[in-house]
C-alpha cells in the first residue's frame, strides 16, 4: 500500500516535519481487503500529481472517497481524503483541508492500528493552529498523544512534538515549545538533513520572538549550512527569511538587505511563489529602515497584485508593513481600515509579537492624526505587551538543553567510576600477600574519600544556592532596567504630546532638550535589560543608537547631514555611560540644532578612541562654527553648564575650536570599565 502523500511543507515561521509514514505489524494482512479497483485508480492519481495536474487530483479524489464507500474500502476512503487534505494543507487552503480531515476521523478510528488515526489527529492540530484557533488544535493534538501511547513508531512521534512546539510558541510559552523542539530533536539521527533543518529553524523562530537574535540567527546560520538550496530550495529560503528578519531586529540593516536580497533570488529562480508576499514585506520593512521609501513603496504595490491572501500565517505581516509604508507617505487616510484588516489578522493569528508591532503602529499613527489621548492608550498597549514579552523571556529557554548535556555527562562519569572499581578488584586480588596493609591503607583512603566526598557535596550545594540567587538577582536587576526604560519611554512621550500644544519657540525648544536628554538615559537601561551584562554597556551599538534617535528627533531629512562615527569596541560601567552619554547628546544636540542653518548639507564626525591616558572623546562638524568659544559657560547655556558639571566627574579635558566648525576635544581620565 502507497502511504498517506506528504509534500515537503515549508512555512514561514516553522517547518512541519513531512515524513512518510511506517505502519506496524498486522498491517500487511489488512492490506489485502482493499479493492484492486482503488489501488490501480489511486496510481492514476499519482501519474497527474506527478505532471502537476492539482485540480484534476482534486477532482479525482473526491471521485475517490465517493468510489471507496461504494465498495466499503475503508482505507481508501482514509487516504482519498487525507491526500486531498494534504494537498490543500500545502497550497494554504486550510478551511477546505479541515473539512477532508474531519471526514478522515470516524474511518480511521475503527481501523486496527493508530497511524492513520494520530497522524490525522496531528494534522488537524496544524490546520486549527494555522486558522487562529488554538484551542481546537491543542484538543486534536491531546487526542494524537493519546493514540500515540499505544505505538512506538518515532515518526509519528516527531511530527506530534514538533507541532506541540509550534503552537506552544504560538501563544508565547517558550520553555514548553524548546522542551518539545527537544523532545523531536532525540529521535533525530544526523543523517536526517532536512528534519534537522526544520528543528534547527523552529529553534531559532522560538528564540527570535523572545527578542534573543543573536541565537536565532546562529540556528539559521545552522539551517543554510546543513540543507542544499537545490535540493531544499523553500526550507533553505525560508531560513534567508527569518535571518534576515532576525537581522532588521537588530538593526544590522545593510546585511538584513544583501540576505533578503538572496531570499528572493530563490523566490524567483525555484518559482516559490507563495513565499513571494512574505519576502517582499520583509524586504518593504528592511527599505523602511533604510529611509528608502521609493523602493518600499514599489513593492508594496507589487505586492497589491496578490490580494487577497488566503494564508491567515502571512497576512498580519504584510498588512503591518503596508500600513507603516502608508504612513510614511502621510497616506493617513487609507489606514484606518488597514488597521481594522490588521488587528483582525493579528486577533486570529494569536501571535504575541504582532500584537506589539500593531499597538507601536497605532501609536505612531494617532500621533500623526494629533489624536493623542488615542496614542496614549496604544502606548500603553504596547508597552503592556511588551512587558508580557519580557516576562515570558525570562524562562529557562537553555535549561533543557544543559539537563541533557550534565545528564551525559554523568552517565560517562558513572561509567569511569565502574572501571575504577573494577581495576581496585583486581588490584586487591593480586596482592592478597599484603591484605592488611591494602586493607589500612584503603580505609585510609576510602576515609579521605569520603571526607572530599562531603567537602565537594556541601561545596556543590552552596554554588547551586549562590547560583539560584545570582540567577533571581539577575532577573530583578533586568525587571528594573526595564520598567525604568518604559517609565523614561512615557516621560519622553509625554514631553513629545505637551510640546505639540506649546507656541513659544524658546519653550518648545527647551522641551526637546529635555526630551533628548532622557531618550539617551532610556537607551541605556534599553541596553541593560536586553543583554546578559547588567552592568555594563557596549558603547559603539549604544552611541549609533544614541546618534541616529537624535537625527530622528530634529528631523534631519536623509543625505543632509552625514554620520561619521569611529569607536573603539568597548564595554563601559553604567556610572560612566550616564555622564559620557549626555555629553554626546548635547553635543550632537547642538550640531544639529545650530551648525547647519537654512538646510545646508555637512556631517559630523564622533571619535571614542582608548588611549594610554584614558578616554579620547571628539565630536566635530563643519558647519559655521562658532565666534567666540569663551562665552560657552558664561551661565547662558544649560547644555553646556552640563559638559562643564560632567567634564569635573569625569576628570576631563575639554578643548573646544570654532574656527571652520565646531571641533570639540575630550581626555577623559575618570572612568571604568564593566566588570
């Protein structure tokens, strides 16, 4: 008998694991009642797979089923239904695939063996998972674990686990999806490419929505290493995809650009056509980020050609991007319905990080529309899912991980114990002529054993209580660095809402300061609680950031002014980031505010160099100077009153030239570096 037809299956968050199913003992003889008639129709059907014939397949197993209850095959029914399910599974159909799944389930329960029964159990878990109804497919996946107890076939294992983590990443619980990635990942041989593949991507998915991208894109970069682009061609691009959507996250936005590039050389070279709407919207979103909004909105308009999109999984993404492109071209008009389409897409998709991305997008766009009372409330949506985010990526994604690598560890540890013990036997047995003092001595040592023995357990038992505590100290450090991150965020929004509603410029002006000044505190507890050093701060990643939230702040249109930036890779205390961190800002500040007047086109340069007296700091522009430097700290400026009171904490030089632009000089002598 020809088993149920599975196409390899590629989605876009996570993989399912096609494989062909392996019935147990007994089958055979059961094999025999099918109808000759049905085994001969269903080779027709597979020569018109074969050519591509999809609609005429479909036609044809339908005629299947009708035939098979005529001649009361029940196995023909089973398969003329799971087939077509299958089928329709594949091309994104999902309603019309539960429909011939269910008809599978009160055939394959009175068959004498559970595979066909779990396995379809199983794939209508997939389905329900795919239609937002994740209640539905945690009951049919329950129902294959139930069936799944009375075999011990490992394939119908491993596509059960798998599909428990996906949904368990689908609505945010990380620690049971990574337990059943790992659960899948033991009856995996490493001869498997393509199942490895797809564990390694549903990994790295798990990993990249608890905002930990760095070890996403290390399973990624696993994927492409391990599967063929010819032979694996939408697994392998699936994988560019989620790369290079890991990358955008971290902003590394030229190399999220060359992958996605690649992405869609696979698209188009292989014909993967369903995978074209999702690797257009994350290329749209890349453009975004690199203020190239003519590109952006080409393909957005591109895409327009194919709507609607059946695919409930692809959907949210490409109505989030299209709505942030219409916003930056002010289309303010076309995104309240986009909205509506929108949050509908992410209610049913039940994914915790779209619902982030839309309440931040609606936020933005009740700003533009000066409705503020309305941004207000999506602010604080969004900072409340945030926050669930936070929680949730707090769990012990690695703990399985290190069970079983201690529990190996052990196992080899207990076996060379044995082997010791042995060697002693035989030691003992040849120098029977010195018992007694083979005897002393090994009670001499057995006692000294022992005594190590006691040292090392209490010894293991106070590094596991220091351990525990060093882990909770950890997680509450991370909790305050993020709430007083989101507690500067609110400040800073609501300066942005007040400063709307003030007319006088020098008030204005004052209040973008301040605005300025506690974006570059936010991003240093932003920094904090993302990484796994808690006291310390990158600085090239912190003042990049610093620099460009600044050329958002005052607006500066693309190619007008220049960011030059050259930093030494250093990792600096948070008591010296504060005082380093609103110095630059008010430095850049002041560039931008008065270096470049009437729109006229420069760049400014900033210098972080360690040297053997300490800290070397420049900051530097070629606008219009200034005059007379020594009217700087005459009490005027409350910016550089700043500099002056930080210069004194940091013990620092200052040299500042206004002659053919501002050229501002820094020896810091005071400061330390993380521990």
């Amino acid at each position: 008998m020809k088993p149920i037809f599975i196409l390899e299956r590629g989605l876009l968050f996570s993989l399912f694991i096609s494989t062909n199913i392996i019935f147990g003992q007994g089958f055979e003889e059961y094999e025999e009642t099918r109808a000759p008639e049905m085994k001969r129709y269903f080779k027709e059907i597979d020569k018109e797979l074969s050519v591509g014939n999809i609609e005429r397949v479909k036609v044809m197993y339908d005629s299947a089923y009708q035939r098979s209850i005529e001649l009361k095959d029940t196995i023909s029914i089973v398969l003329s239904n799971a087939n077509k399910g299958e089928l329709l599974f594949m091309m994104g159909e999902m309603d019309q695939a539960k429909l011939a799944f269910e008809k599978v389930r009160p055939y394959a329960s009175t068959l004498p063996f559970v595979e066909y029964d779990a396995y379809n159990e199983i794939r209508l878990g997939s389905v329900y998972k795919h239609l937002g109804q994740n209640d539905s497919a945690f009951y049919h996946l329950r129902e294959a674990q139930k069936l799944s107890k009375r075999t011990d076939e490992k394939p119908l294992l491993r596509q059960l686990n798998n599909q428990l983590g996906i949904l368990f990443d689908a609505i945010g619980k990380g620690d049971s999806a990574v337990h059943y990635y790992l659960e899948t990942l033991k009856t995996v041989d490493e001869t498997e490419i393509y199942t490895l593949g797809a564990l390694y991507t549903n990994l790295g998915k798990s990993f990249s929505y608890r905002y930990n991208f760095d070890k996403a894109i290390e399973y990624y970069n696993q994927v492409l290493n391990i599967l063929s682009p010819e032979k694996y061609p939408k697994a392998f691009t699936i994988a560019l995809i989620n790369k290079a959507t890991s990358l955008r996250q971290k902003d590394q936005n030229d190399q999220a650009a060359f992958v996605i590039n690649r992405a869609i050389d696979m698209v188009n070279q292989h014909t993967l056509e369903r995978l074209r709407i999702f690797t257009y919207s994350v290329k749209a979103s890349i453009l975004l980020k690199q203020n190239k909004l003519s590109e952006a909105n080409a393909l957005i308009n591109e895409l327009a050609f194919f709507e609607p999109i059946k695919d409930k999984e692809l959907l949210p993404e490409y109505l989030l991007v299209k709505t942030n492109v219409l916003m930056h071209n002010n289309k303010l008009d076309q995104i309240p319905d986009l909205l509506k389409r929108a949050a509908q897409s992410v209610q049913e998709n039940n994914s915790l990080s779209y619902q982030i991305k839309l309440h931040q997008l609606k936020a933005k766009f009740y700003t533009k529309k000066k409705d503020f009372g309305s941004a207000l409330a999506a602010m604080n949506n969004y900072n409340l899912y945030k926050d669930s985010l936070f929680k949730i990526s707090q769990s012990n994604i690695i703990h399985d991980l290190e069970k079983q690598y201690e529990t190996s560890q052990k196992v080899q540890r207990i076996t060379q114990l044995e082997l010791e013990d042995e060697l002693q036997q035989t030691r003992i047995t040849r120098q029977q002529s010195i018992i007694g003092f083979g005897l002393l001595g090994l009670l001499l040592v057995s006692l000294f054993l022992f005594y190590i023995y006691r040292q090392n357990k209490k010894i293991k038992s106070q590094n596991q209580l220091i351990e525990k505590s060093l882990k909770e100290k950890n997680i509450l450090l991370k909790e305050i660095h993020h709430r007083v991150k989101n507690n500067l965020q609110v400040i800073s929004s609501l300066l942005g809402i007040q400063s709307r509603q003030i007319k006088d410029k020098v008030a204005l002006e004052a209040i973008t300061e301040g605005r300025t000044r506690v974006q570059t505190m936010s991003l240093i507890h932003q920094n904090l609680y993302k990484d796994d050093n808690l006291t310390g701060i990158e600085i090239r990643t912190y003042l990049s950031r610093l620099s460009q939230s600044l050329f958002d702040t005052y607006n500066i249109k693309k190619d007008q002014i220049q960011l030059n930036l050259d930093i030494d890779d250093l990792m600096l205390d948070v008591e010296s980031v504060v005082p380093l961190g609103l110095i630059i800002n008010e430095l850049i500040s002041n560039a931008l505010k008065y270096a470049f007047p009437e729109n006229r086109e420069g760049s400014i340069y900033i210098q972080l160099k360690k040297i053997e007296e300490g800290l070397q700091l420049q900051v530097k522009d070629n606008g219009i100077g200034i005059e007379d430097t020594s009217k700087l700290f005459d009490g005027d400026s409350f910016g550089y009153d700043l500099i002056d009171a930080f210069k004194l904490k940091l013990n620092a030089d200052l040299h500042i030239d206004g002659e053919g632009g501002t050229d501002v000089k820094m020896l810091i002598r005071n400061y330390k570096k993380a521990v």
